[in-house]
C-alpha cells in the first residue's frame, strides 16, 4: 500500500513520535473515570513520556472514552480536525466500538469508525487501567512500525467520512457563542 | 573567540536547560511517588514537536514567536555563566532586563495575534504577574548594586570575594529567589499558563513546530532567570561550579512546586506587593544604614 511508504526522516520522527505521545481526552463517556488511576502514582503513565494535554493543536491522541450523543460527536470532529498530522485516536470501552448498552438510543451514535478513523480500540465496559496501559503500548508499536495512519484515511476518504458525518448529523457545522 | 563563546553559552544553555526541565519532571513525579518519565523526555518532546505539521495563524503570529526566541536568544548571549562571558564588558544588569522584555513582548504579541480568547487571558496574567514580581525584584536588586557600587553581572559577581551577597543581605536574597519562583512560572505562580482554568494560556494555539520553538524559548528563558539569581547571590564561581549552583537553585524551587497549589492571579499580586516588596524595602533601608554582614 501507498500509504505505508515512509522515508528514513519520517521513520526517525515516528520513534520520538512514540515516544511523547501527548493526549487530549474527550471525557464525556463514563470510562473517563479509568483515566486518573492511570495518569496519577499507582500506574503512572508519565513514566512512557504521555501526558495530558488541554488543547487540540498541541495533542498527538484524540482519546475518546465512550458514548458519544449527536451533539458531542459535531465537536469531536471539530476538535479531530484541528490536531496537528500525525494524529491518532482511540476508542476507549464498548460504546465506541458498537454502541454498548447504548446500541439502540436515538441520541448516540454506534460506531465511531464511520464519522473519525480509530486507530485502536479498547472492548470492554469499561476496560481497566491495565487495559489502558496495555492499548498504548500497542499503539506505540503500531507507530513505530508506521501501522497507526488513520490520519492519512481520513485524508484519503473524506468524501466517504464527511458523507457518514452528514447523514448522521444533518450538519457538521455548530452554532453556539464559541463557534460563529 | 566572541562566536565560540555566544555558541558555547547557547549550548549550555539548550544541553543543560533541556535535561534540567527533565529531571524536575523526574522530581516531581517522585515527589508523588511515581516512576516518571526519564531524564531525556524533554529532548523528545522537543524534537517530536518540530516534526510535526502545524498550521500558522498568520503573519503577527509568526513573527512573534521569533522574536520571543530571537529576543530570549540575544539575552542569554549576555548573561554570565560562572567565568565564561560571551561579551566581556557588555553584561549590564540594565542590557540584561531590558532585552528580556524583548521575548516576553514577542510572545505576547505572537500568542495575541493568534486570536484565541483563552491565550489574550494568558497574557494578561502573565504580563499582570511580571508587575507583580518586577518591582520587589528590581527594589532588591537596586540595594545590591547601590552596596557594589556596579551594574556589571560579572562585576557584582566578583565583588563577592568574602562571602556570597546571599549572607551579606539575606532578606534581599530570599526576595530575589520569591520573584526568581515567578518568573520561572512555577507553582504557585503559574497562574498565566494554568492548565486546568484556562487551556494553558498563551500556548493554547500552538501546534508543532511553533510548540517545540516556544519549548525552547521556554527553556533559555529559564536559563538567562535562574543565571542571574546565581551570579549575583551565588559567590564568585566558574563553569562547573556556576552549573552545581545552577542546578541546586533549580532543584530547590522545583521541590517547592511539587508541593503547592496555585495561586489566583490577584492573590499574586496582593502577595508580591505585601511581603516580597516590604521586605525589599526593609532590605534597602539595611543597605542605606550600612548593615550589611
Ligand atoms: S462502554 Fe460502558 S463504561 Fe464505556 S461509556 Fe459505554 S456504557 Fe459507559
């Protein structure tokens, strides 16, 4: 595949890449509670140079901890599409992988693959820190061997994302007082 | 010889600044019993950060983050570093302050012109903060070089061949280090880049390589602080010693840090403008009346 060509540059930046993943978490699902126990002193995630990040442009993870309803999923796309390339997200517990307890509400949507490309995701409800741990571990082998290109997806396919995106939301755009 | 030494003074500054910004992390984190990330973190981070594809905000934007680099570049080529000096003669105190102001005009100006709510609110407080600390810091410092009767940094250094301005004026030395915690924006003054309140603050706009060179302005701005505070409290030193003392002034306001919470950004000023400044006062009245150990 085209998209798995990398020069010696962009192989040498993938290691540091993997090595200072910072994170933007979108905690509206109820798996952001797993998030503390793996950030603070009992699993330390520090300790593989991630960490949390407040904004968008400065974050590598777009990490997406459960349901997302219609109203939410308008601003993750706007926050997906503001990171920087390469960027990379996770789809934490069961509602992002097929909608969960959630699979038949009118409000949430069920797979979170069709609206943004999900490089890895974590089944369970929820998944334990130790699964956390275990999903970025693989997700930096992943870049490291160059596998972790959702990003370049999403560029290849837009027409097919923004169609999905569509369908499900009418419109992608937000009115609200922070987004006119 | 004058280009070998601004390059020696650079990469001490990039080398030791890096890997010191590391081992506060390392600190900190077993401070809260954790294993925390290795001593080189901030190396990646860095380099991963310029390697990344971000967007400009346009024109003001960039050419503020250049001149924040640029200006905080041009003061570290300035300051002292234990006995290397890169322009002998040239390393006033007064040079020294005023062109720091340079990258902290640059930064506001660039993170501004980002138009981001969150980073103009950054700004305010950070420049609302630099009133805060400036004068006592000034006041004290304005004592030393009465006492020296010099604004020359390696001057005010080697005038302190019996003992060190700290035990010579310990009130203005425990003012300087409270407003040397300010400006390294540490807790519990780092109400401007405050991640929790408001994004980090001025940083909230930046992506990628503007990141990694706001990481290193960040850094040599620590330098050209922390430097200060050592030539002029610290005693007569050379490289290495400059360096041992550099680190243990580092390493001290980091453990103050790990252990604080933050400070609102009137607090800060309310703080600085009672206690620091009084006792800046207090300290010159000692300078004018001759009590000086
Ligand atoms: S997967 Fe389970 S824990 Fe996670 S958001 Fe859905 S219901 Fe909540």
């Amino acid at each position: 595949m085209s998209t798995n060509e990398r020069s010696i540059w962009e192989k040498i930046a993938d290691q540091l890449r993997s090595k200072s993943l910072w994170m933007l978490h979108y905690c509206t699902g109820c798996g952001a509670i797993e998030l503390p126990p793996s950030m603070t002193s009992r699993f330390d995630m520090e300790r593989f140079g991630m960490g949390p990040m407040a904004t968008p442009r400065q974050a590598d993870i777009l990490f997406i901890t459960g349901y997302l309803s219609a109203k939410t999923l308008r601003r993750v796309i706007y926050t997906y599409e503001q990171m920087p390339e390469p960027k990379y997200v996770i789809g934490f517990g069961s509602c992002t992988l097929n909608g969960g307890i959630y699979y038949d509400s009118y409000a949430t949507i069920n797979r979170l693959d069709y609206y943004i490309p999900v490089d890895l995701y974590i089944a369970g409800c929820m998944p334990r820190p130790e699964a956390l741990l275990e999903a970025f571990n693989e997700l930096m082998r992943m870049i490291r061997k160059g596998e972790a290109n959702g990003w370049k997806r999403y560029k290849e396919n837009y027409e097919w994302y923004k169609q999905n995106q569509l369908r499900s939301l009418g419109e992608v755009f937000i009115h609200d007082e922070f987004h006119e | 010889m004058t280009v070998l030494r601004v390059i020696a003074v650079l990469l001490t500054g990039f080398f030791v600044g890096l890997t010191l910004e590391g081992i506060a992390r390392k600190i900190m984190a077993r401070v809260q019993r954790r294993y925390g990330p290795p001593w080189y973190q901030n190396f990646i981070d860095v380099f991963k950060a310029l390697s990344k594809r971000g967007i400009s905000h346009g024109w003001i934007f960039d050419f503020g983050i250049l001149m924040a680099l640029g200006g905080v570049i041009a003061t570290l080529a300035f300051v002292p570093l234990g006995d290397l000096v890169a322009f002998p003669g040239l390393d006033n105190i007064f040079i020294i302050v005023y062109l720091f102001a340079v990258g902290a005009l640059g930064m506001a100006m660039g993170m501004v012109g980002s138009g981001n709510p969150n980073a103009s609110i950054g700004v305010a407080r950070a420049l609302t903060q630099m009133l805060g600390y400036e004068v006592p810091y000034l006041v004290a410092i304005a004592g030393v070089l009465y006492y020296y009767k010099t604004s020359s940094v390696s001057g005010l250094m080697m005038a302190q061949q019996d003992t060190w301005t700290l035990f010579k004026m310990p009130i203005g030395g425990i003012v300087a280090f409270i407003s040397l915690l300010g400006m390294l924006g540490k807790k519990p003054f780092d109400t401007p880049i405050a991640p929790a309140e408001i994004a980090s603050g001025p940083m909230v706009e930046l992506s990628a390589k503007y990141m990694g060179l706001l990481m290193l302005m960040h850094t040599f701005s620590i330098f050209v602080e922390i430097s200060l505070f050592v030539d002029i409290f610290l005693g007569i030193s050379n490289y290495l010693t400059f360096l041992l003392k550099f680190t243990v002034v580092w390493i001290i306001a980091t453990l103050i840090s790990a252990v604080l919470p933050r400070f609102r950004i009137e607090q800060v000023v309310k703080f600085y403008w009672k206690v620091p400044l009084s006792l800046a006062f207090v300290q010159v009245l000692f300078v004018l009346l001759g009590w000086v150990f």
